[in-house]
C-alpha cells in the first residue's frame, strides 16, 4: 500500500508508532476481512491481535492463512487503556447483538454496514455507546474516495444542484451470501445502494427528504432483489437517483460504477473504482464538464484499498475522544432512516415516504 494515502489524510505528526492499537476483527472469514486485516497491517498505528470466528473449520483456514494472527471463537475482553478496535464483520442480521457485546467487553467499534436497517434500534447502539464511553462507527469507506470531489463541488465547480445521478452495476454476479438471504432489501438494495448514498447524501443538505425505492427480482432461485432503484429528494428540490444491479457473472469485466453530479454551472462525471488498482484509477479522473468552455480533468479518486486505510486512520484518530462526535452520529443516522425508508417504499413497490 502506497504511503500517499496517509499523507493525504495528514495523519497525526505526535502519535507515538509504538503505542499500537490493537485490532480484532470478528467474522474474520466474511469476504471483507481480508481488507481490514490488509488495512490494520499497513497502518503504522495499529496491530491486528486476533480473529475472531466460531465455525472451527473456517476458523483453521484462518490460521493457514494467517500463521501469525491468534483466531478464537469469540471476542474476549478488550485491552486494558482502551486502546483495542473491535471490526465487526460478522453477517448483517446480527450486527446490533454483536457491537452491543463488543461494547460490553470494552472494544471501541467499526461495524460493517450496515449498522442495522432499524433507525431507533440504530440510535439505540449509539446511546449504549456513550454510556460505555467507547466510539462506534460504520464502514462506509468510499466516503473518503470522493473527499475531494464533494471539496469540489462545494467550492461551487457545477453551481447549484439540480440532480445528483448514481450507477453500479455488479459484474460477478449475485453474491452467493446474499442469494440465501430470506428477506428483499438484504440483496443488492442493501449491498450496493448504501455505498452510493454514503457518497453522495452530503450533498443533498439537511433533512427533511422524501424517499422512493423500487426492486425486482430477474434471477430465479434466490429470494432477494437484484436490481434496485432508489429516488431522494431533498427539501430544495434537488433529486438523488441510484439504480444498482447484480449482473450474470462476467469475470473478465470490471464493474461499472460511476457518479453524475448535475447543476447551474456544469457537469461532473466520476467513474468510480470498485477494486483496489491505483493505476486504474489514476487513468479514469473525474471530469468537469462546464456550461462554457473546455472539460476540466480533476485529481484522481483513491483506490479501495487507500480507502480502507483512510477509514482506519479517521477511527484510530477518534478513539482518543471516546464516542462518535455528534455530527458523526447525526450523519450515520440520517442514513440508516434513509435505507429504512427505502425498505418501506419498496416493500410495496414505490411509495413516497418522508423522513
């Protein structure tokens, strides 16, 4: 991993290297644990100190794979000082019952997304939290891939927002985990959409909006959704549209991911990685299109991999301050409303609802 991802974050100058925070990632066989292992490794700050998995025979895997990194079968307490960062990556329905235990055992934590579809149960594990004086955040770590682009934006690169367009469509297909998965909303609108959202929400200003959400069901054999539609409008009228896919599998084809970003003054389009390969992004620069004049090439956006590290970085430079910032707490719950009002809309296939 490139060092530039760290010197982008101006990671802090005082913080002794040897005063590691310890990581433990429960769930450590999901598909994303090898990524925050990646991350937690490459941070100078952190140390990966277990793994944590249940099921012994996924469990001895682990431990071929990773001969250095203890694996258990439960989390056990954290560190003495609070220096310890429970990652949770274990399955989506049990995300609320596992941060609630990890909190009990002195673990500040990085849950997956998402936190839970439930907006009161979401505000709950943020109360318990400030009550345990431990941070808790989410994992929506393509936020720090358009850091630069929303800086952009805000300083007035399209003027005033009319529409905001979102895409990814997946093109290996429908993930065998999420095939299994007994209710709509946990197929590709809850594994693509609230990525997109997280990149583009702050855009749209503060609540009130409203909320559309449609899905359907092409592949048979499976019982969740794998083409999806979400609409947001904001107070001031500007429009948020997300449509995501899963594709049949075409492994030799990269996704297509990508971000339109539509006002007074002109035009964005971001094509937006969804692997780890610096050098595709470095080729594949969001463009300015102006209402007069040339295209204007922007800064490329990082790598996946450069955004995992980021994610880290922002939460080892919070654990110091205990829970999540109000503003943080207030952004994590304005999503978790909009995906519950997404759930609601498209269980009866595309009702307006107000959040």
């Amino acid at each position: 991993m490139p060092s530039s991802a760290l010197r982008a974050a101006h990671p802090d100058p005082t913080r002794n290297p040897a005063d590691q925070v310890q990581v433990c990632i429960v769930g450590g066989s999901s598909a994303v644990a090898p990524r925050h292992v990646e991350a937690a490794t490459d941070h100078p700050a952190t140390s990966v100190g277990a793994l944590v998995e249940p099921d012994e025979t996924k469990a001895e895997r682990l431990r071929q794979r990773y001969p250095a990194i203890p694996v258990v079968d439960r989390a056990l307490a954290a560190p003495r000082g609070g220096a310890g960062l429970a990652i949770v990556c274990a399955p989506d329905a049990v995300h609320a019952e596992v941060v609630t235990r990890c909190l009990d055992l002195g673990w500040h934590v990085l849950c997956e997304k998402p936190l839970t579809d439930d907006a009161e149960a979401a505000a709950r594990l943020y109360d318990h939290a400030e009550r345990a004086g431990r941070y808790l955040g989410v994992a929506y770590q393509r936020r720090f891939m358009v850091e630069g682009l929303l800086g952009w934006i805000g300083d007035g690169i399209t003027g005033r927002l009319h529409c905001i367009n979102a895409r990814w469509l997946r093109r290996a297909g429908h993930p065998e985990s999420r095939r299994s998965l007994a209710r709509r909303g946990h197929g590709v609108r809850g594994d693509l959409i609230p990525h997109l959202l997280s990149q583009a929400l702050p855009l749209l200003g503060p609540e009130p909006l409203t909320v559309q959400a449609r899905d359907w069901q092409v592949g048979p054999g499976w019982s969740t959704e794998d083409v999806a539609r979400l609409t947001i409008r904001s107070a001031d009228q500007v429009e948020l549209q997300i449509d995501a896919a899963y594709d049949a599998p075409h492994l030799d084809k990269s996704d297509d991911c990508w971000l339109e970003i539509h006002g007074t003054r002109g035009s964005v389009h971001a094509e937006l990685p969804t692997h780890q390969d610096e050098q595709w992004a470095a080729a594949h620069p969001p463009t300015c299109y102006p209402r007069t004049g040339d295209p204007v090439a922007l800064p490329p956006l990082r790598t996946t991999a450069q955004c995992h590290l980021l994610q880290l970085d922002h939460v080892v430079r919070a654990l110091a301050s205990g829970p999540a910032p109000v503003e943080e707490r207030e952004r994590e719950l304005a999503l978790v409303r909009a995906m519950a009002a997404s759930q609601a809309s498209a269980t009866w296939q595309g009702p307006i609802i107000p959040v």
